[in-house]
C-alpha cells in the first residue's frame, strides 16, 4: 500500500531565510484552518506535524472523509537543506537551453552531492547543446526539488495547481511539485 506524499519545494528560499519563511507559510496554512496548530506525529520520519484542519479542502479542492482517519496524514515543514524527489525510480533531465530531454549523464550525482553538501551550485552540462546550469535550475520528469524550505503534505488528495502557485507568490519565490510513494 504505501504512503503517497506532495512537496511545495522552493528553489528560491537561502538557507539563512527558510526557517522565516517556513514558519510564515505554517501560520498562514493554520489561520486559513487547512492545517491545525497543534502539533502531533502525524508524518513520517519527524516528531513534529500538523494535521490537516477543518478546511484542508481548500489546498485540494476536495474533501476526503479518509484523509482523516489516516495517523499519516499530516503537514511536515522541511527548513533545511533537502532534494525532494519521488522516491521511485528513473527519470530524466531536460536542458532549459534547448529543451533536450535525456536520462542522467556522468557526473549527474556529483552536481546533486556539491549541491546537498553546500560545496557550490552543482553546475551540469547539457550533453546536447553544452549549456551549462546549476542543479537546481535543470527540469526533472518527474520533477524534483532542490531546496532549503520544502511543505510535505502527507496522503493528502492532490493539491491543487492554484494552492502551490499561492504558496509560491505568498513566499515570493518560484515553487516546484514534487510527488511520490513510499
């Protein structure tokens, strides 16, 4: 069965601002009542996390009576350093350049690890054209996140698109979807 998980990640957010920030977005989710204040264990791998609150259907558009029932059901807000990603298998990069769409080349894993590690950008180049970014600025399909600040909403139905462009204009920053199953 599994736990099915949603992550606004910010690809914008410093470290120095993600906890601000974070907690911003937390008080703006309680206030709206789509998650509770009150902190309880209802994420995975964390002491603390928000279930949702008596209007959670307005991130989803949709209510569902199961969502409630579920101890996993809850709000993880992630202020530190963090790829996001589905959890499930391959994938593939696609060149903001030229829109080339390809699996992984060399040295994709040393970008990744310069960027978790804090050790620079992770500067890749496009196989295709040589264009050169950093990791966090390559599309992924599936997508992925690379970010200081992440709202991992946990067996929650799917967000909607105007809820994550919310987040992303409350916070001021370009904001990415990412999903999966454990």
């Amino acid at each position: 069965m599994g736990d099915w998980f949603q992550t606004v990640s910010d690809r914008d957010a410093t470290e120095s601002e993600s906890q601000e920030l974070g907690a911003a977005i937390h008080q703006w989710l309680v206030d709206e009542g789509i998650v509770s204040s009150d902190a309880t264990d209802c994420v995975p791998g964390s002491d603390i996390g928000y279930p949702p609150g008596p209007n959670y259907q307005k991130a989803t558009g949709e209510s569902d009576d199961h969502l409630l029932k579920l101890a996993t059901n809850g709000l993880d807000v992630i202020t530190k350093r963090s790829v996001f990603h589905s959890g499930q298998g391959g994938f593939e990069l696609i060149c903001s350049a030229c829109s080339d769409r390809f699996e992984a080349p060399n040295g994709w894993g040393d970008a990744v690890s310069q960027w978790y590690e804090n050790k620079g950008p992770g500067i890749m180049a496009c196989p295709h054209c040589g264009g050169r970014q950093p990791i966090n600025e390559w599309k992924h399909d599936p997508p992925w996140g690379f970010a200081n600040l992440g709202f991992e909403f946990w067996n929650w139905p799917p967000l909607s698109d105007d809820f994550v462009q919310t987040i992303g204009e409350r916070l001021g920053h370009r904001v990415v979807l990412v999903s999966g199953k454990l």
